[in-house]
C-alpha cells in the first residue's frame, strides 16, 4: 500500500502556500511556516520561487512582533497561462487559468473518442489555439498544458492502457504526441482522478480525505488521502464502473464481462434500458431532459440507477471513511440522483463512517476535472524550477 504520511513534495508545499495567502489564512513566511510546519528557510526557498514565477509578490509590511515588519505577500498578477481539457465520449470541454489558478474561461466543443486520438486530438489542439487567439494569448504566455482521458492512464508513459471505451487509443503516446504539436509541458491523466485532485483542492485542507465519483456516459472515482491522490499499484484506483453486481445479471459490459455496475448505473446504461422500454434517446443529455420533464420511466430509471451506484460507494466509505464524497458528472447535474446515491451510502454504512461524512454535488461543477488539470500542470512547472534550483 502507498504511503502518505511523509511531508509534502516541492509542489506540494509551493501549492499549500498560495492556498493559504490567496484565502488571508497566512500572507507573511513567519505564518505560513507555523501553519505548514515547515522550516523557515523551507518556506522562504518556496515562496522565492513563486516570487520568479510571478505567482506571489511581497505588497507592504505587517506590524511588528520584535524586530523588523513582516513582509506581506499576495497572489499576483498574471505572467503565464495554463490550457485544460476534460474529454468525454463526445464532447470536450476546455478551460483557460492563471497561474494562480484561476479558471479565466471554459468552452465546449463536440468531439468523438471514437474518430481515434490523433483526429481528436488535432480537434482539441485547434480549440485550444482558439481560445489563446480568443484572449490575446500568444505562444510565450503559455506555460503548460493538461488533459483528462475518460480511461486508465498510464502517467509515467502518458498514455491509455487498456481502454474499454476507446481501444483505438490504447497505448498511443498522448503526453509525447501533444508535446511535440504544442513545445509545450503536458501533463495526462483520468479523467475521474483530475476531477477529484480539482473538487478536493477547492472545498478541503491539504489533512482530509475524499471520494470524488465522476457519473456519466461511464462511471469513474478518484481518491485523495491526506491531501494527495491516490493511483493504486497499477494507476487503476477508482474504476469503480467493472464492479461485479448482483442486479446487473449477466448484461454484458464494454470490458467484456458480464454483470458490471457500468451496465446498470451509467447513462450508457440508463440509454441502453430506455430504449429497451421503446424511449426515444441516444444521450445521457436525452435521458435527463425526460427526467426534467417529470417522465416516469426516465425518473425511476435514474433514481435506481443512483441507489445502485450507492450501494457499491457504501462499501467503499465504509472501508475509507473520507471526509467527503463528491458528484460530478452529466448524471450527477441531477438532485434526484445524488439523493439516491445518499440515501443507499447512509442506509448501507455504520454510523460512525456517515456521522461527519458530506455527500453532494461538486462545487466546481462541470470545472472540477480542469481545476485538476490546471494544478496537475502547476506542480510540474513547480518541479521542473524545483529541479533547476
């Protein structure tokens, strides 16, 4: 098993500082190294290198305690710009940050996984170029680039292994590829652990535990221990969408199996039953607007799908015991799901595991997976200067 109790890496601590003056918690290095509990000269070597990279600026004095005035820090102003992209089945959706990491705009354009990774990823390296033109961002004010795939991602090699949903992609340099089109860092990875590095980083401290479950045309979840997330032996922590479960019989599923939770609880799933009952949809988006229209077959169609989903995430709280379990995802847009999901996880676990437990929807929405990307990004740039010093 991992380990996770060791102090915090180079990019790690540069992060925790900007959380904490960006939120007032500690702007000057006597309190950011009490509250880190790192050494003074630790901290001042951090915030040096944030200092070059504009991320931080020292703005005024503090009042004295003994001896000379503190110098006051605060986030500063833009010198580089960060590309994001979150890509589904068939659709991508991208974001634009600061280095500071600030999320300045998100657009969506339609994509197929399917036409195969270079088409999509031309698609996705046109969009991005748009977006720069867009805000007068030319190829200097970049510093980096991140992608979430929606399947095992091999990090250190950048690229998918052993996909269901996208075979055409399995074991394409993705990471190399995107690198040599942009002379730009890439970082790649699933796209349920970005969207769980994203959504814990926004709403918990760098000490708690979380679960972020990504519910869409599949299901995927990221894990984060103490602040960092956890990959598993082989980078597949998470894919919950293979658990083998009763109510699903022998259906089979995209990973050639029979009986996975994919098959019931997904909205490929949910599209797949629907038709079977003569509905007229294609789309997770087709399933939730006869949801939003009060349909009955579409309704409990979803909310069994949600107390399906919950009853395998009670198992896991159950032997986790996170702070928080966290939605994202088309299917989780919807308060009808999210309300079965929570209703199975509090029925189907001991009391002390829901006692403080907060299960609800992300509060980076649909952004959680592009905030992830965006700090997945900033430690490699921080790494990289780390390396350098």
């Amino acid at each position: 098993m991992q380990e996770h109790t060791a102090a915090p890496s180079i990019p790690g601590q540069s992060q925790q500082i900007m959380s904490l003056v960006a939120h007032g918690t500690a702007t000057t290095r006597a309190e950011l190294a009490k509250a880190l509990g790192l050494a003074p000269s630790t901290v001042s070597l951090r915030i040096g290198e944030l200092t070059n990279l504009g991320i931080l600026v020292e703005d005024g004095t503090g009042v004295s305690k003994g001896g000379r005035k503190p110098r006051l820090l605060r986030l500063g102003e833009d010198h580089g710009q960060i590309l994001t992209a979150d890509l589904g089945s068939r659709h991508v959706r991208l974001g634009r940050f600061s280095l500071t990491g600030k999320l300045m705009s998100t657009h969506s354009v339609q994509v197929s996984i399917e036409q195969g990774p270079e088409a999509t990823l031309t698609a996705i390296q046109e969009a991005w170029a748009h977006i720069s033109a867009d805000a007068g961002l030319e190829r200097q004010g970049l510093r980096g680039v991140g992608i979430g795939l929606p399947g095992p991602v091999s990090v250190q090699a950048g690229t998918v292994q052993l996909p269901s949903r996208m075979p055409a992609w399995a074991g394409f340099p993705v990471r190399d590829w995107l690198e040599d089109k942009l002379g730009l860092p890439v970082v790649v990875d699933n796209d349920a652990n970005l969207s769980a590095l994203g959504e814990h980083h926004a709403s918990l401290g760098p000490k708690q535990h979380s679960i972020t479950v990504k519910a869409g045309t599949a299901i995927g979840a990221g894990i984060i221990v103490g602040g960092q997330l956890h990959r598993g032996a082989t980078g597949a922590a998470g894919d919950v969408t293979h658990t083998r479960v009763s109510a699903a019989k022998d259906e089979p599923c995209t990973c050639g199996n029979m009986g996975c939770l994919e098959t019931i609880a997904s909205g490929a799933g949910l599209v797949r039953q629907l038709q079977r009952q003569g509905l007229p949809v294609s789309t997770t988006a087709d399933v939730l607007e006869l949801v939003h229209r009060a349909d009955p077959l579409a309704s409990t169609a979803l909310r069994t799908a949600g107390t399906h989903l919950g009853e395998v995430l009670a198992t896991i709280v159950n032997f986790f015991n996170p702070d928080s379990l966290f939605l994202t995802g088309h299917m989780a847009s919807s308060e009808l799901f999210i309300a079965a999901v929570r209703s199975r996880v509090y029925e189907g676990c001991h009391p002390l595991m829901t006692q403080k437990l907060h299960i609800g929807a992300a509060t980076t929405g649909p952004d959680c997976g592009l905030h992830g990307a965006a700090y997945l990004v900033l430690n490699r740039i921080l790494s990289e200067l780390g390396a350098a010093a």
